[in-house]
C-alpha cells in the first residue's frame, strides 16, 4: 500500500514539474517576440479631380489715373475744397482760383470790343458814302481805296477783341478745377495761396475708384491664362475676393522674363492701390493620386511615405509630390497604386520599424 502512494505522488511531482517547464517556456517565447514601434493608422492611394492652379504675386495698381493740373496762367490759389481720400463726382468743383484779376481784363477787353464796334461803324459809313460818290468822280480812286481798306481794318479789329473776350471769359471759367470723372482722389499737390503756372499739376484721381491687380508671370506660363480666368486673391485681413483677367501685357522684361497680367478687381475699402498681393489662378481641373497631408514625411529635403509590408513592418519610400488640395497632397511618383501606407505615426517611423496597424477613428455625425 505504501508503495502505491509513493508511485502516486512521483507521477503528481512529475507532472506538476513538466507543466511548469512548458509554462516557462511559454513566457520566454513572449518575453522575446519583438514588440511593435508604435500603433499606426493606414491608408492608400485616392484618385480624384485636382484642381490646376497657378501662384502668382503682384501690385494693387489703379485702372486709370487721371492728372488734374491748372489751365490758369499766373493766378493765386483762392481755395482748395477736396483732400486725399475724397470721392469726388464728375464735374464737381475741386479747387478755385482768384478772379480778380481774369474779370479785370475781361472787362477791359469788352471796353475794347465797344470801342472797335464804334470805329467800324464810322468806317462803315465813309466807305459807304464813298461808294456813293464813286461814279461821280467827286474822290479819287485813292481816297476811296482808303475807306474801303479803313472798313475792312476795323471789322478785324472788331474780331479780333471779339476773340480776346472768349478767351477771358474761358480763363475765367478755368479758376474753377472740376473733377474731369467720378473716382477717389488719390494725391494732392495744391497749396492754398499758391501762384501757379499753366499745368501744374493739382491733384490725382483714380478714375471710378476703379482698381486692378497687375500680376508678374514667368512668360511660360502666360499661354495657359486666356482672357476670363478666374483668380483668388488672398487679402492681408485674411479674406479671399474674385476677380478675371482682363488682358495680357504684350511684352514680356528681357531682364526678368516676367509678363504682366491685369486682373480687374471689385471695389472694395479693403483694397488700396500699392499692396502687395497674393493670388491663384484656377485653371480647370484633372485626375490624380492623393495621400493625406500627415502621411508624408519630410527629411533631408526629400518626401516620404511609410509603406506597410505583410509583416507590419515599414518601408520608407521616396516620392514627389504636386498640387495641394485641402489636407491632400498629390503623389506624382514613387508610390504603387495599391500601397498601403502610414497616416497617423508616420513621423515617428524609421526604415524597418514594425508597427502595429488598428482601424482610424470615424467622427461621429451630430445632430443639431
């Protein structure tokens, strides 16, 4: 009996010590199996439309400006009614001069005018009478030649004062300086009191506050902006405003080898001639393959993408990329179609690294 039980409790020591060998073994195996890099998230390739864009900067510039200069010779500056900023209306009264001096002489030049009619009327009636006497050879040829000469000198006389008050009476509708269109004024040179000569410039004005953006494009890229494509600017507070291109410059800087686009531009107060602008031409669409923007890895100035292999392990790939759209980014080349790649993790990988791959978040819709 004695023996059973000693047989019984050599079998139970055997069995209890071959279990714990395997159990040890067992976390050994665990203990040495490589452990994941890091928990990632993948995805691969989309084809979509991308939009075709171009970049360009340029100049807020004004449509039309016109210079507003004296037509007045020598006057005084009586007074200046607009400053830089103003709206002004077409024939609206910009500045005035003195008239003091323009209505002297024009009353002169009218005294003049009578005193030329008076002289024309006695020549008037000697020639006449001359021609009345003519065939009775009372005068002489001679003195009827006189009279008649005497009658034509004066009616030039007469014209020429006649002439003399037309230009004063213009002179003295040219002391007043009147808006030549409706727009804004953008400079002014006026100095109240001033005694000025004929042309001197007064005041600018950007003509129906009309402005355009005046885009520097590299001349290979002129061909692909017809007449009519449509652009975003983007504004210093942030804002984007739509405009066309109105024509293209026919020349391009032998120096620079950039051409000039005119974009006309809506009217807005966020907008003054002088800025400096931002803007994008959208020039239709085409199809491409997408990765999201954190996918792609930057180093030592190159793109990279983290490919998974069966293994879960990575491979850095080298790609180069194109358009940006949103939080995608084109993948030009360096990629196969049916990759899969790391999105979220990407820039803590190395070429190698094993990662363990779980399913990306969904947001969740709500309901308002």
């Amino acid at each position: 009996m004695q023996t059973h039980k000693n047989i019984i409790a050599f079998l139970l020591l055997s069995f209890t010590t071959n279990f714990q060998a395997r159990a040890d073994d067992s976390t050994k195996t665990d203990a040495n199996a490589p452990k994941p890099a890091l928990t990632v998230t993948v995805d691969k390739p989309q084809q979509g439309a991308l939009n075709l864009q171009l970049t360009a900067n340029g100049n807020v510039a004004a449509w039309q400006e016109a210079i507003i200069g004296t037509e007045a010779d020598g006057l005084r500056l009586a007074d200046v009614l607009v400053n830089v900023g103003d709206q002004v209306k077409k024939g609206q009264v910009l500045a005035t001069f003195a008239t003091e001096t323009v209505a002297a002489d024009l009353a002169q030049i009218k005294a003049n005018v009578a005193e030329a009619e008076a002289s024309l009327a006695e020549a008037a009636d000697n020639a006449k009478r001359a021609r009345s006497v003519a065939v009775t050879g009372a005068l002489s040829e001679q003195q009827i030649s006189q009279y008649f000469s005497a009658e034509k000198t004066a009616k030039a006389r007469l014209l020429a004062q006649q002439a003399a008050v037309k230009v004063h009476e213009l002179r003295l509708i040219k002391t007043k300086v009147l808006a030549p269109d409706s727009g804004v004024i953008s400079s002014r040179t006026a100095t109240l009191g001033a005694v000025l000569p004929r042309g001197q410039e007064l005041f600018r004005l950007i003509r129906q506050s009309r402005l355009e953006w005046r885009a520097e494009v590299a001349a290979a890229e002129l061909l692909r902006l017809p007449v009519g494509t449509p652009i975003q600017l983007h504004l210093p507070d942030g804002k984007n405003i739509a405009g066309k291109v109105r024509m293209i410059a026919p020349t391009v800087d032998p120096k620079t080898r950039l051409g000039l686009v005119y974009v006309d531009i809506p009217v807005t107060a966020n907008l003054k001639a002088g800025m400096f602008l931002k803007g994008v031409f959208a020039l239709g669409q085409s199809n491409a393959f997408t990765a999201p923007q954190q996918a792609v890895v930057v180093r030592d100035g190159f793109n990279y993408l983290f490919c998974i292999n069966k293994d879960n392990r990575v491979t850095q790939v080298k790609v180069q990329i194109g358009r940006r759209d949103g939080e995608r980014v084109e993948i030009i080349s360096g990629l196969a179609q049916n990759a899969a790649f790391v999105v979220n993790g990407a820039g803590f990988l190395n070429d190698g690294d094993l990662v363990k791959v779980v399913a990306a978040v969904q947001p969740v819709a709500t309901t308002q």
